[in-house]
C-alpha cells in the first residue's frame, strides 16, 4: 500500500489530479452531505453523526466520518444546518475536511406539493495527515542505509485550502420525494505541488439525483399495526464516474427497521456492480440508530471484503402546530 500512495503521490506530481467524494451507503441518515434542502427537513432540531470503514481488509485506511446539526425555523419557512465532514485514505493519511453551512426555503405549491430549494457554502482542507514515504527512499532503507532520504521533492504546501459551494432542489408530499443536487460549484483546488499553469488538481462538479416512494397498509382488526414499504434510490455522476444505487426499507410496529440496498450499474459497464447493501436499524421515538454492511461483489470481491458504517440522530421535537418542515424521506 505504501507503494500504492507512491504511485498516486507521482501522479499528482506529473498531471492533472482530480478527487472523487467519499460516499455513506445511509445517505439519508447523512442529509446535510446529501444536499443542503435538507437543512431544517424536519420537525424541529436534528442532531445526526455516521461513520463508515470502507473496505476493512485492505491494510490502508479508507474511512470517513460526519457530525451535523440542522433546525426548521418555522416562522420564516427556513432550515438551517452546519456540517463537519472528513476523510482519510491510505497509509499516509491522505483526506480532506468540510466545514459547510447550509440553507434550505420551504414553500407550498399546489395542494400537497412542496419544493424545498437549498444552498451550501463550505470551507475546503485537503493534505496528508500522515508520513509519506518515497520511492527511492524505500530503496535506501532495504540496502542497509539509515536515516530518511529522498531525493523526491515533499508537498510544497502543507495543506490546500479552498471555499466550494452547492445547491439543491427538492420536490416532495407526504409519500413522495424526488431532488437533486449539484456539489463543488467552485472546483475547490487540492493543489499540494506548485503545478504548472495548465495543470490543475480540482474537485469536479458532481451531480446526484435521488427520489422515492413509501406505500402504507393500513392496520386492521386482526392486524392494528401499520406496515411500510418505502422504495427508493440514488444516481450520482462525477465527470466520467457513475453509480446507481437501488433499494427497499420495510417497516412495520416494532422499532425495527430493515433494509436492502444494491449499488452498481451492471447494465452500463457490463460488470456485476459494486455491492449488496444490508441495513438493520432502531426507529424509536427521537432516536435512530443504524448499521450496515456493504458486501462487495465487484472484482475487489477476493481482497477488499465489505464495509461497515453506523449512524445515529436525534430530534428535538416542536410542537404539533409548528410540524411543517418535515420530508417523507426514510431516516437511514
């Protein structure tokens, strides 16, 4: 792996570099960091964290992680959040961190279809938060030398620092939502090298398309408990890069709350996709509290294994009357 981060480290040296974003398979557990409409899309105030390990075989590190806290100011049909967003990748610690605030409008218009449009604007970090090690230092050390010696020049910066923004929109009534959002408006630069002019390293503009729909069966005499379905799923393109993801929530009178999730775009790239999402989680009163386990079905099948992530959020509830800025979207 630490050959691995050489040949990137190189890569950056000698052309254009061009980040992808971590991704959460809860993404609506996560909803600041799937778009800023989301501020406030809820009865009150919104405590919500996740953190995922990806790929928990690999010897490199991959993981990332997110706090957030957002409220509906229902007097002014307004959310507003604040979210801390890092990632870290490889042995050398490479990642970045996110400092976004976000703003969503609520309006009503037509019977029971709201829009809720939303901007972001963030702080950008991105550098190695750990050691990095060359490669003709490595061969140094193997031919009995002491001492770090390199000849390979280090990051001329420490950390690149930049601002990004976003925007969304979103479309929804009590049983239907469909929104989309656009991240890294900006292209915040990632430049740790003094690059030549025409040479950038930039987080391209990424776009993401998400929708759903939740069918209810009403209890009865013989079965007082309501029971939910709710379908949903998520397409994301950044530059050249797709993915599809497609999946089913089933609720019924307990807390308990599964889920089955299938990522990949099989029919587009002719592989087999990338995972099989399985989702367990608690939905009771203020709290949720989720785990899933992606596993991995692409060609990485053998050396990569799955990946873990657990959420959490609490709602600090309002008073009935004021119950307008909430979203039908499922909570993981």
């Amino acid at each position: 792996m630490r050959r691995l981060n050489i040949v990137i480290l190189w890569f950056l040296l000698g052309m254009a570099g061009f980040c992808q974003d971590p991704q959460f398979s809860q993404f609506y557990s996560n909803p600041l960091y799937l778009g800023p409409s989301f501020a406030g899309a809820v009865e009150g105030s919104r405590f919500a964290a996740a953190w995922r390990d990806q790929w928990i075989q690999a010897t490199a590190v991959f993981r990332a992680r997110s706090i957030s806290y957002d409220h509906y100011f229902s007097t002014f049909n307004s959310g507003l959040g604040v979210l801390l967003f890092q990632d870290v990748s490889g042995t050398s610690g490479m990642g970045s961190t996110n400092i976004s605030l976000n703003y969503s409008y609520n309006f009503k218009v037509y019977n029971v279809w709201y829009i809720r449009p939303g901007l972001s604007f963030s702080y950008v970090e991105h550098g190695f938060y750990g050691d990095l090690l060359f490669g003709d230092e490595i061969l140094h050390l193997m031919s009995g030398g002491s001492g770090n010696f390199s000849s390979a020049h280090p990051p001329a910066r420490g950390k690149a620092r930049d601002i990004d923004a976003g925007s969304s929109l979103l479309v929804y009534t009590k049983k239907f939502w469909m929104g989309t959002t656009v991240d890294h408006m900006l292209t915040p630069s990632i430049e740790l090298y003094e690059l030549e002019a025409d040479i950038q390293s930039i987080i391209p503009v990424k776009v993401s398309c998400y929708g759903g729909y939740e069918f209810r069966r009403r209890g009865k005499l013989l079965r007082p408990s309501d029971e939910t379905m709710t379908f949903a799923f998520m397409y994301k393109q950044q530059r050249s890069s797709g993915q599809l993801d497609i999946g089913v929530y089933w609720h019924h009178s307990s807390p308990l709350v599964l889920g089955l999730w299938y990522r990949g775009i099989p029919i587009v790239n002719s592989q087999r996709g990338d995972a099989v999402v399985m989702l367990v989680g608690i939905d009771y009163r203020q709290w949720t509290i989720g785990y899933s386990y992606d596993l991995t079905i692409s060609n990485l099948i053998g050396a990569v294994h799955g990946s873990h992530e657990i959420t959490a959020s609490f709602k600090f509830l309002l008073p009935k009357r004021n119950k307008r800025g909430a979203v039908p979207c499922p909570a993981f």
